[in-house]
C-alpha cells in the first residue's frame, strides 16, 4: 500500500499578470504535460471569471490543502485565502497586494505543517507589492525571511535557473548593476557556491556537479588589465573551494562560456550578477527553464518568466514554464523528503 502524498501548494501571483492565465491552461492540459496534483491558494470567483475570460470550461472547486489531489483530476482546487479579487487583467492594482502576499504566506505554511510537498510561485509585479508595504528585493529575499518559520536560519536563498541545455546561478540578484562590484565578497561567492553543490546532490541527484564560475569582468580581467578582482577575490575563493572537494572551476569569461560545446563540460554556471547568466539561459531555454530557489528547507520553483500584463487575459501565453515548474517541484520534492526520511533514520 502506498503512502498518500500532498499535493503542491501554487501561489495566485500578481492578479493582473499571465500567472492565472498559464495556471489555468495548465490544468486544461494536464494530462499532455503530465502533471501530478497541485492546488492554488486564492479567490476561487476570481479563478472562475479568468477561466471564463479565456474562454475555458474548467470547473474551479473550493477544497482544503488535504483533499486537493482528490479532486485534481476532475477540478482546479483552490484553497481560499479569504481576498476577494477582481478580475481585471493587465491593470495592476496596489489593493491586490495583500492578497499575493497572503496567498504566498500561506503556500510556505502548508509546506511547514506538512499539507503541500513543495510550492510552486507564479510571476509577482514587485511595484504593486512595494506599493502595498513590501520590503524584499522579490520573491526570493522574502522566501529566505519565511524559511526561518522552519528553523531559526539565517538562510541565503540561491536562485537557479535550470533548462533542459543549461542551467545558471547568479551570486547576486535584483541588484543594480553599478552595485555590484561592493556586494561580491570572498564569503558570498563561497557561500552560494557551497549551497549550489549542496543542492544539486541531494536535490538533484548529481554525485560531483561541475561548477563552472564565470568572471565578472570581460575576458575574466584578462590578469588584472580589464579589473582586479577575477584574480584578487573571485580566483582565490575557487582555490578554497576546491580543497573543500567542490568541482569547481574557472573563474572563465562568459563570453565563451554559454556555447554548445563549452555546456558539455560543466553542469552548472555560477555567475556574478543577474543578466550575465539569465540572459544566456532565457535565450537557449525560455518557455522551459525553470526558476528554482537553492538554500531553503523547503522546495520552491516557479516559471522563468515575469507577469507579461500585455498579454494577460488574452489567451496568448504559452503554460510550458509554469508546467515545466509544477513538474520540476513534484521531482525535486520527492528526493527532498526521501532525504529527510534519511536523515531522519
């Protein structure tokens, strides 16, 4: 007899965006993308009146976190959060931010008391949620504040962006680019090194994951004439590491690292800053790449992709990422408490 699983707790997103739009045509195709049960934490009348607009008979049924992958095959479950929302697509409002906050408080929550498996986020407009009070640089500063509802922490939220040909790693996020040579530091290019290799072997399931780190000046600095510090601070960190046992290697330039030949020698790249590698991976993988947040106790991934308010609504958004998200999460869920079941024994 096997053990019942939860399903996936799924975030409402920003209201005005694609993430309802590509949440639902998810559902509508579920059994084309193989996809195991999930559940969205929200407003079910606005669900309803989204399907509706795009013109889709999909059934919207009220249900609690336990019953979820009961109904799944016949309905799109959804978990009221108590925020009625409105349904006005591509026009972002600042009194629906509360709503996308709670609908994500509350995702985590269900993860903490062992309702979901794993939650999956649909895309955020961080203006609306700054306009309503919020403080994080994006979603995945704030995870790192929730996951200390697990433990007492601090955590350093890691995110990965990983395609079916690449996957990629910045050091730091949704920083402005002139920032970015004061926030790199020996320990944070260590830190989030270790967190990936950690991650990708017990959550992936790669024995020795081959790091490739790129420089952040062009051509690596080309030994200290194009900027010191590839030689004086990111170099000496990899020598570190590599007595640590990490498999890492570089720092390399990005500019020759991102082509087909050059991805067979490593399984992940860790990258300086933001657009150095999320433009590479979005380029080669943009409707299958998966947004995946290393470092937590928890397991969160979302679509690659932002709330895209032209195309809300109208029925043109493609669901691939999201889907590719829902599955990613449902994989990586499953070693993450085969781990915890280790641990535990």
């Amino acid at each position: 007899m096997t053990s019942f699983r939860p399903a996936l707790a799924v975030t409402c997103g920003e209201p005005a965006g694609i993430g309802p739009d590509v949440t639902l045509l998810s559902w509508d195709q579920r059994a084309a993308f193989e996809l195991p049960p999930f559940y969205l934490r929200g407003d079910p009348e606005f669900f309803r009146a989204r399907a509706a607009r795009l013109g889709l008979d999909i059934p919207v049924v009220i249900c609690t976190p336990q019953t979820a992958a009961h109904v799944f095959d016949d309905a799109l479950p959804v978990v009221p959060t108590g925020r009625a929302i409105e349904d006005h697509p591509g026009a972002p409002a600042q009194t629906t931010g509360a709503s996308v906050i709670a609908s994500i408080d509350a995702c985590v929550d269900d993860v903490r008391q062992g309702l979901a498996a794993a939650v999956v986020t649909n895309p955020i407009s961080k203006k609306v949620l700054y306009d309503a009070g919020f403080r994080h640089p994006g979603h995945t500063e704030y995870l790192g504040e929730l996951a200390t509802r697990f433990a007492p922490g601090p955590f350093l939220p890691v995110m990965l962006l990983a395609g079916p040909k690449l996957m990629v790693v910045p050091v730091t996020i949704h920083v402005p680019l002139m920032s970015v040579p004061q926030l790199l530091t020996a320990k944070l290019i260590a830190d989030t090194a270790r967190i990936v290799h950690a991650d990708l072997v017990t959550r992936f399931g790669l024995d020795h994951p081959r790091i490739a780190v790129a420089g952040l000046n062009p051509h690596a600095g080309e030994g200290g004439s194009m900027g010191t510090e590839d030689r004086d601070l990111i170099a000496p960190v990899l020598e570190v590491l590599k007595d640590e046992g990490l498999n890492v290697s570089g720092p390399w330039p990005a500019d020759t690292l991102f082509h087909e030949a050059a991805r067979q020698t490593y399984d992940v790249v860790l990258g300086m800053y933001h657009d150095q590698v999320l433009i590479p991976v979005k380029t080669i993988g943009f409707d299958d790449t998966v947004n995946v947040t290393l470092g937590l106790p928890f397991v969160r991934t979302s679509p690659d992709h932002g709330t895209a308010f032209d195309i809300a609504g109208t029925g043109r958004a493609r669901p691939d990422s999201f889907a590719a998200a829902v599955r990613m999460a449902d994989a990586l869920g499953r070693n993450d408490t085969l781990n915890k079941d280790d641990k535990a024994a």
